[in-house]
C-alpha cells in the first residue's frame, strides 16, 4: 500500500515538474520596445533556428526515427504515431523543449512557434491548438487580435492588417490540416511570416503570402498577441511603394516637386499611384509618379500608404568573357565564342521601376538553373542559385558547334529562356599543295581574331 503511494506521488511529481519551466531556460525579459522585439526577431532569422534551417535536432539529418528507438525506422516525419512531446529522443524532428521554449510541448510548425515566442517575449505559449485546428488550447500568455472561421480574400486583409510583429497566426489549412506562423510584417498586398514546416521536414522559411493566396490556404484563422508585446513601432512611408489619393477634389500632378509648378492633370479620389521616389520642397512632401501616361509630381499628405509597389519584374541575360571577380555589369556581353576558351552565363533579375535587385525591396523565393547545352543535346554544365538576384556559371568549349544557354527560372518567379551561341576553333591549320610540284611552303597555323600573313614562298613543277 506504502508502495503504491509513493509511486502515485513520483507519478503527480513528474506531471507537475513537466508543466514548470526548465530550470535550464534563460531568464527572457520582456523586449523593451518595438526596436528591441525587431532586433530579437532579426537574431532569431539569423540564429541556429533561423531562415534557410531546419528545426531538427541534427540539422544535416532528415526527419527520420532515432535508431536507438526499438520497432521504429525510416521516416517520422508524417507518422507520430507514440510520438513523445515533451523530449527530443524519438525523432529528429525537434521538440520545443522547455529549456527553449519555457514549457515543453509541441513540434514542427506549432514546436517552432513555440520556441519563437518564448525567445521573443520570454513567456510560454500554449502547448497545445485546439480541436478545430486554429485556435489555441489556453490564452494564458496572449490576447486575440481577431479571428474567422470563414476566410476569404479580403476577410484576410481586414483581419491581418491588425497583425504586429510577433503576432501568432494559428491557422486550419483547406485541406484540413493546420499550420502556425509567426508575423514579420504586414503591407497593403500580403503578409510577411516566419513559419516551420511550410514546405516540409521541419524547412524553415521566411515567405510573403498575398491576401488571395492566404485565402486560399487557410479557410480559418486566429490571430494572438503576446500580453507583454512592447507596441508597433511606427513605419515611415517607404518608396518604392502605392499610395491612394484621399482627397475629394483630386490631386494636382504637378511638373515638379513644389506648387510652383505647372499642374499636369487632377488625380481623382482613391486613385492608387506608384510612387518611385520622395523628397521634401516647400513644407510638403512629395512623390513621383505617373498618371495617364503623364509624369510629375504629386503631394503624398493627400494620400495614404498602401503598400509596396509590385514590381516591373525584369530577367536580363548573357553570355560573357568575364565571371569571376567581376560585378554583373562589370561583365559585358560577348559576340564571339571560340574553342577553349573560359565564357560565363549570367543572369539578373531586378525591378525595372527602381533598377535594384527584386530582393532588394521584395523578398521573393525563387531559383535560378542555369545551363550550358552541347550540340548534341546533352548538358555541358549546370547550377542552381536560390533568391540570388543575379550570378553566373562559368564553362568552356572543346568542340566547335552550335551550343544552348538555358535559364531556368522556378518558385515566385517562372519561366525557361534559351539562347543558341555558335564556337568556332580557336585555331585554324593553311596547308599549301603544289599540285605535284616541290617546294610546297609550310603549313600555317591561324589563330581565331589574329591576323596572319599568308606564305609567299615560291615552289616548282
């Protein structure tokens, strides 16, 4: 009976210490201000967890069973089945465990969530979601910012426009499952997250996701805000970006930045423009852009901040004799191409609104394939960049012939462009025949874009 207790008393021992906080945990405070939440948020981008990684405990491994796991084999990633949550021996797939996430429990997206929101606030998210997939089991540490069991496009925008950095979205996918994500930033066309698991094994992205394409995705939604959230911090208009006229009587478009400027046209109400530039003139601050195929410039206090400016999206691309060490537009193009010789395919995909890089202002996930194709069909040389918004392969040429350059462009930005460049020899052999005579002068070798003075030697019948 003795024993019987005791082992009843370890048993609620053990349940109790689970839900405490690892005595390992660091002490997070809560962030100080806006500033500080960003700059926590940056270092966990940056970190071991971070953009580009994987939440598994041996990032060089996939999400496979711990070998010394008895009966348990191959992957555990879709399969959980005894999955122990509270400890990271099971499988690879990490487990936010209390010592990174204050109390124990959960994996993949809604285990990083955890990890994320804890490092970020120092408080304990819930360990758990409730059973319709997109609200939590306890609002302990949060508030609701807002939620919908009915999403759509702009019940999306509505809803999220709300959202603050570090904001939680617990979210039920339209295929039924459910999936959690962290919020970076919010503009007029989409919202920027910060999730685990969105295109598998524990993958951790950073990923902008328009408000239709949100709709799309998930048919419900709660937002949650951490109680000890420092505040937004307040964001200065940026350009490029779209504002939207709110005056009533239009908006002068004028030749210049300044009222002394002749007006060009009157923008209605709510028309949205492209702004590509700002300055201040006159106590006013002012945009360029353009209307009816009219450019000028236009007073931005008449106007509010929409959001970013979707791109004029450009590809440039190339064959050139320079690669390594130089800039892209240190590499110009080359019109001629010979045997044995070290040429370089490049490519640049930038904004034709500013001229920058498209991952200068838009952060886009995408890759870029590039190939060198033999006559003969097969590839010479291939490499796949991602998000770089421009680089090169190098290769070189044995055999004269007509060769293919091939771009191939997946993810945010599509597409598959050919260009065909014909090798010749580097180097040419001018053989003599004296049609049966003697004397026949030497062979000669010519070199492909030097100049070479033929033989006058003289030779006998």
């Amino acid at each position: 009976m003795k024993i019987k207790r005791i082992l009843s008393l370890l048993l609620i021992l053990v349940i109790v210490f689970a839900a405490l906080p690892h005595p390992n945990a660091l002490a997070l405070s809560a962030p100080s201000s806006a500033s500080e939440l960003a700059s926590r948020f940056s270092s966990i981008k940056s970190g071991t967890y971070g953009t580009g990684k994987s939440f598994r405990n041996n990032q060089n491994l996939s999400c496979t069973f711990n070998s010394s796991v008895a009966g348990r084999s191959g992957n555990c990633h879709n399969g959980h089945v005894g999955f122990n949550f509270v400890n990271d021996s099971y499988c690879n797939c990490k487990v936010a465990t209390a010592d990174i996430a204050g109390t124990a429990g959960g994996i993949q997206c809604f285990g990083y969530a955890r990890y994320v929101f804890y490092q970020l606030f120092g408080l304990s998210l819930a360990t758990s979601y409730g059973a319709n997939l997109y609200t939590l089991s306890s609002t302990t540490n949060v508030t609701s910012v807002g939620s919908t069991s009915s999403n759509s496009s702009s019940t999306a925008q509505t809803i999220l426009s709300k959202a603050w950095m570090g904001d939680i979205i617990q979210a039920k996918t339209s295929s039924g499952g459910m999936h959690t994500m962290i919020v970076e930033t919010v503009s007029g066309t989409g919202v920027t997250v910060l999730d685990c698991n969105y295109s598998g094994q524990c993958s951790i992205t950073t990923r902008t996701i328009a408000w239709s394409s949100f709709a799309s995705s998930y048919k419900a939604f709660t937002i949650y805000r951490s109680k000890n959230h420092p505040g937004q911090a307040t964001v200065e208009r940026p350009t490029p970006g779209v504002y939207q006229v709110t005056t009533s009587s239009g908006l002068t478009l004028r030749a210049g930045a300044g009222t002394s400027y002749s007006s060009l046209a009157i923008i209605p109400l709510n028309t949205k423009l492209n702004v590509t530039q700002k300055v201040s003139a006159g106590g006013y601050t002012w945009g360029k852009t353009s209307y009816n195929g009219k450019e000028g410039w236009a007073t931005l206090e008449y106007t509010t901040y929409v959001g970013p400016m979707e791109p004029k999206l450009q590809i440039s691309r190339w064959v050139s004799e320079k690669g390594q060490g130089y800039q892209w537009n240190q590499a110009p193009e080359a019109t001629s191409f010979v045997t044995g010789k070290q040429y370089y395919l490049w490519y640049r995909i930038f904004d034709g609104n500013t001229n920058k890089g498209i991952n200068e202002d838009y952060k886009w996930n995408y890759q870029v394939e590039l190939q060198f194709i033999n006559p003969n069909g097969s590839v010479l040389y291939s490499y796949k960049y991602g998000n770089s918004d421009n680089n090169w392969i190098g290769s070189s040429f044995n055999t004269p012939g007509a060769y293919k350059c091939r771009w191939i462009v997946t993810g945010d930005v599509n597409g598959t462009y050919d260009s065909n460049i014909y090798v010749v020899s580097s180097t040419y052999t001018i053989a003599y025949n004296a049609n049966g005579g003697s004397g026949t002068p030497a062979s000669q070798t010519k070199t492909n874009g030097a100049a070479l003075k033929l033989s006058m030697a003289e030779h006998s019948q």
